[in-house]
C-alpha cells in the first residue's frame, strides 16, 4: 500500500492504518520518514502524560483505571508503553501491558509497546513519533509508559505535558529516582499500594525531598503527592484531578508552550546525535583495520583517531 493511502486512512480514524504506521516506523521503513512530515501537521491537540516508575510499582494497574475515567469522559485514549527489549527477540517484553488487557478490544483505545531494539532515535525518538502518530489519528489524551528510573525512562517522559512518577512503599524508590534525575522531571507523584503500612512514611520521604529542591529552585508548582490503590481504582480520581489541575497551571502560566518548545528541541537534538553516533559506529566497522590498528599500534591517539572519523562524518 502507497504511504498517500495509509496516511490517508490514519487520519480518518483507521486504527489498522495507525498500527502499520507505527510498525513502520518502528522498523525504519524508508516510507516512515515521509509518513511522518505528512502527519506532524496534524498531532499537537492531544494531552500527554508520562507515567515513570520502578518496575513493579504498578503503573499499569494505575493506567488501566484512569484510561476507564477517561473514556466515561468518551475520550479516546492512545498508550505508548516502551519496555526494554528481549536480548534475544529484539521485540518488547509484552508482560506488563496484561494488565491493559481490559481495554484491548475497546476501540476508543489504542495500546503499543515498544521495544527500544536499537533503533536510530533511541527509546526517546521511536515512542516519541508513534505518539505523534497517534494524536493525528485523533486521540485526545496518549499515556508515555517507560519501565524503569534511567536515562532513557527520563527522556521519554519529558516528552510529556505532565509527568507523574509512580513509588511504592518500602523499597527506596524515591533514593533510586532522585539518584537517576527523574524527581527533578517529575509533576505528580503518586505512592502507589496506599494500603501498605509504610505508604504514609513513604510519602513523607518524597515531601522532604521535594521541600530541599523547591527551597534550591522556588517554582509556584510544588509537585503533588496522591495515594492510590491500582488493585481497587483508589485515588487514581484524584490523580486525574491532579494532572488536570497541573495542565491548568501550565496553560494559564504560559509554561505549556515553553515547556513544549523544549520538548521539540530536545527532540530534534536527540534524533540529530542519535543518527551521528549511528554512522561513525558504521563508519568505524568499515575502516577499522586502518584507524584502529594505528591506535593498537600507539602510532595514533584514541582522541585522533575519533577526531579523523567525526570529521570523515
């Protein structure tokens, strides 16, 4: 099928169009390139939120009860789950979206799990254009789902409006989170097993780390912090209520376009030096009996040599 056809029946509302665009750029298919100048026009209206976390914590149990709040709203809602990628398969280890599963034959939802199986933009630049391509299909809101606190969890999660990290009680989390820069991203906090004995001290812990970086750096945003029950829906109202509230703050501030601006930005930059590292890694392989075999030899410096290649780039 012409890329023109596909486009054509995404942004009608074609959810098998929108699934065979994002397998298309999943793959790099030399069409998603022009499939993606065709849709980017049209994305930009929807909400998006970022939930990070630890794996475990229950984030999708949270997300499971809040796609529900929103389609009783009729909203239609797109999820980007980026999971690490099988060391064997290459694909996405689908375990977690079981949870999802309630919603899977709903067609006011649309969920995709990634893999970040190495491709040009990373685990940033993959999820980041499935999402756009879900926004041109018309979803109103599209939930960011990383597993894990790293680089990478940070990177997809700062393409949201609102990110929400999710802890649980008794197990450090929020050492762990402040330790990878995530608290310093994150909107919303929720401490997720409510019923658990130490939630509240868990809760206590995340305040006074955040009253040290607001006294650092004052923002009239203080972030949040919502108990919930993933198992019983508990709170997760009040989390919705609570990501409403923040895009408000972020509209009526002007912070949503800044904060949008420096999203793209950081996209473009990423995808820039993702496809720079990917063409000296292959230009290395080509040349590296010559270049390397003068650095082994201490005829020719590592930094050089990266210079030569770089440059040669």
């Amino acid at each position: 099928m012409s890329s023109d056809g596909l486009v054509e029946r995404l942004l009608s509302g074609d959810k098998r169009a929108l699934a065979r665009v994002i397998s298309k750029i999943e793959r790099e298919d030399p069409e998603a390139k022009e499939i993606v100048a065709e849709i980017y026009p049209k994305s930009g209206d929807a909400v998006t939120i970022g939930f990070t976390g630890p794996p475990g914590v229950g984030k999708s149990s949270i997300i499971a009860k809040l796609i529900k709040l929103y389609r009783e709203e009729d909203k239609t809602v797109g999820v980007v789950s980026v999971d690490p990628s099988s060391p064997f398969s290459k694909g996405a280890i689908l375990g977690d979206r079981i949870r999802l599963s309630d919603h899977f034959l709903d067609p006011g939802v649309f969920i995709r799990s990634m893999g970040s199986r190495g491709h040009l933009g990373g685990l940033a630049g993959g999820s980041r254009l499935a999402a756009l391509a879900m926004e041109a299909y018309g979803c109103d809101v599209v939930l960011y789902e990383t597993v894990g606190v790293g680089q990478g969890e940070v990177e997809v999660a700062s393409a949201a409006d609102t990110v929400v990290l999710a802890l649980q009680p008794g197990a450090g989390d929020a050492v762990q989170a402040l330790k990878a820069g995530v608290m310093e991203i994150a909107d919303v906090f929720c401490i997720n097993k409510a019923d658990h004995p130490q939630a509240k001290g868990a809760a206590s812990e995340v305040r006074s780390i955040l009253e040290i970086g607001h006294e650092l750096d004052p923002d009239p945003w203080f972030p949040p912090i919502v108990m919930t029950r993933g198992d019983t829906g508990e709170g997760v109202e009040e989390l919705k209520e609570t990501i409403e509230k923040h895009r408000s703050y972020l509209k009526e501030s002007g912070k949503l376009e800044e904060r949008r601006r420096a999203a793209l930005r950081e996209f473009v930059v990423s995808w820039a030096t993702n496809r720079l590292e990917k063409e000296m890694h292959e230009r290395l392989d080509r040349e590296d009996t010559e270049i390397m075999e003068q650095v082994y030899v201490r005829d020719l410096d590592p930094i050089s040599a990266s210079e030569r290649i770089f440059k040669e780039v």
